[in-house]
C-alpha cells in the first residue's frame, strides 16, 4: 500500500505542477502501474531472502 500510495503522490504533485507550468514533468498512468509492479517484486524477494537467510540464522544459532 505504501509503495502505490509514493507513488501516487509523485504523480499528482507532477500533475500540479505541470498544471501550473512549473515542471515538464507529465502524469502518467503506466508509471504508476509499473511502479506498483515493481514494489511488489522488491517485496517478494524481500520475503524470500528473508525467510532463506533467517531459516539459516535460526539453525545456526539451535547449534550454538
């Protein structure tokens, strides 16, 4: 939700500024959906390292 939510906010400030002619910068549905996609990827292999790297710290740590 937080990486839409950036993202959105980005998008709109660049809306208002391009409105006010303060910026070149362009609204652009497709950055938002990519950016989405793209911070849920991040997320997933987040998830993944975190459960491969924290299984293994956990079976270190039995031994010990």
């Amino acid at each position: 939700m937080v990486g839409f939510l950036s993202t959105l906010l980005i998008e709109i400030f660049q809306l208002i500024l391009n409105y006010f002619y303060l910026g070149y910068r362009v609204f652009d549905v497709n950055d938002i959906i990519l950016n989405f996609i793209g911070y849920i990827l991040g997320l997933i292999i987040y998830i993944i390292i975190k459960f491969i790297f924290g299984r293994k710290i956990k079976l270190l740590s039995i031994k010990n």
